[in-house]
C-alpha cells in the first residue's frame, strides 16, 4: 500500500487491522499533523448496508461517551452517490497498545487492576445507556502504561435493545444474546465475568455458542440454556486464583441475568476491594457457615 494514498483527506500510514467488512488505518491530518485512527467502510452491494449502518451508530454512540478507558471517537466523515451514502470513515482515537489476549497481566493483582478499569469504563457507558455488548480480551488494549482501553463499539447498542440477529462472540456471548432477548449491563457484567475467567485460566467458559473448535458438532443456532453447565470455578482450574475473585467471576456470568451483580459499579467496588486485598493480605479472612469466603 502506498503512504501517501488517502481516505477522505487523511495520509494513511498503516494498516493496522480489519473487520469483517472494514479496514482499520493510522492516518494523519496533512494540517495538523494528528495521527488518528480511521475505520473505513465501503458499501459495494446492498448486503453491505449493515456495516454502513453498524458504523453509523458506532460514531453516535462513541460521541457520547469521554472516559480515559474507552477509546475516544472523533467524527464520522460520509460520501454520498445519488443522495446514499456508499462510504463511511470513523475518525478515533489512535492507542498505541496490544491486545489483552496478547499482552497478559504479569500478576494476578495487576490482572484485577485491570479488570477494575475496563469495569468502571463500562460503567461510564451504561450511566450514559449504553451498552458494549461485546467485551473480550481482544476488545481490549493494553498501553505501555498498564492503562486498558476499551475498543470496538461496532455491537454496542441503547440499554434494553433486542437485535434482530444474534450478535456477539462464542465463548463469551450472554444467554440473552445468544436468544435475541433483552439486553443490559448485565449483559457487559457476563461478557466480562467470561473474559476475566479466560484472563486467568485461558480457558473459555461454556457459553449458548461454544466456539467451533471446541464444538464435536455444529448447532444451527444457540443452544438451549438449561443444556449449558456452569463452568468450574476458576480457583479450581487455578489454584493462585483468590476465592474472593473466583466467587466474583462466577457471580458475573450467571446464566439468569438476576441473578448477575445488580450493576457494573457493584462489580468494580468489589474488584477494587480484592486488588487491595492481594496487595495487602490480612491474617484472617471472612469465612462463611458455608465455608465460603464472604465480601
């Protein structure tokens, strides 16, 4: 690819990633000299509108968002043939990072540390009605500062949406996605209860759309939730793991929604409060009549 082509004024200087019907550039601002990131789509057939669309309320959504977690969105530049638009460029924040599921956390305290972040990031998202939808490892990078930031809000969606199709990543897709029901920052809390049990056993949980490579055989669609087993609790797939944090994550991907945290705030406290505890163990922990460590 040549660095001086451009996308809507902008010089490309990379190619740094692609999506299903996107390309994701470095550009920058020949009168300002910012470097951004530009996400472009181009509409070839009418199958292609929904990634048009899929853009559209990325920008809108990312437009009402500021937190120093999540991924700044700038502007949506468009052009037009015969009064349709045929071409989308989103203009975002360029983070200079790698991917969580590429650059794991050197400790089990510096992995809550995180947790904690991408928590009160969603948070910010569901205060203003918002939700991710699809949180994953991969949906998160990781600065050469420690700071996470949340990218990707290509599924997010208004609190309390049902999708007209199934959206959203095996392995880590809630019930209520995997169903076309309801979805809310509930639905975030279970996407990253699963994400901070892959984190810290890198194993996936099992989920209404296993991932294909662990499937013997192919469903149609999601499977029935009563046919998905809850998983083994991650302190017993890792031992190093905490209880506290083990009963947190479990918590969170509670296949019934109810009966996940109330609300992602509730599950960013108790994260803050573990951190603290590894960082500074006391000499007795709470135990529960059932035996169970307790908050």
């Amino acid at each position: 690819m040549s660095t001086d082509r451009e996308i809507f004024g902008f010089r490309i200087l990379a190619r740094i990633g692609q999506g299903a019907a996107s390309q994701l550039y470095a550009v920058q601002d020949p009168k300002t000299k910012q470097v951004w990131s530009l996400k472009h789509v181009m509409k070839n057939t009418e199958k292609d509108q929904r990634f048009i669309d899929q853009v559209e309320q990325e920008a809108a959504i990312g437009s009402k968002l500021d937190h120093a977690n999540l991924r700044g969105t700038e502007r949506i530049m468009r052009k037009r043939k015969r009064f349709k638009v045929v071409e989308v460029a989103l203009l975002m924040e360029l983070v200079d990072g790698t991917t969580l599921d590429q650059k794991l956390p050197d400790s089990q305290v510096d992995a809550v540390r995180l947790f904690v972040q991408v928590a009160r990031a969603l948070d910010h998202m569901h205060s203003r009605g918002f939700v991710h939808a699809d949180i994953k490892p991969n949906n998160i990078l990781i600065t050469d500062d420690g700071s996470a930031k949340i990218i990707d809000l290509g599924q997010a969606c208004k609190t309390g949406t049902i999708k007209k199709r199934v959206q959203g990543t095996p392995g880590y897709i809630a019930p209520e996605q995997g169903h076309q029901k309801e979805i809310t920052p509930r639905t975030d809390i279970y996407n990253l209860g699963a994400t901070m049990y892959w984190i810290l056993t890198r194993e996936v949980i099992p989920t209404v759309m296993p991932p294909k490579e662990d499937q013997e055989g192919l469903f149609a669609g999601a499977i029935d939730t009563s046919r998905v087993n809850a998983p083994v609790p991650p302190h017993e797939k890792n031992p190093t793991v905490h209880p506290l944090l083990s009963k947190q994550i479990m918590d969170c991907v509670s296949l019934e929604p109810i009966k996940r945290p109330e609300s992602m705030a509730i599950v960013a406290n108790r994260l803050e409060m573990i951190a603290d505890l590894l960082e500074n163990p006391p000499a007795d922990i709470p135990i529960s009549e059932t035996g169970e460590t307790t908050f």
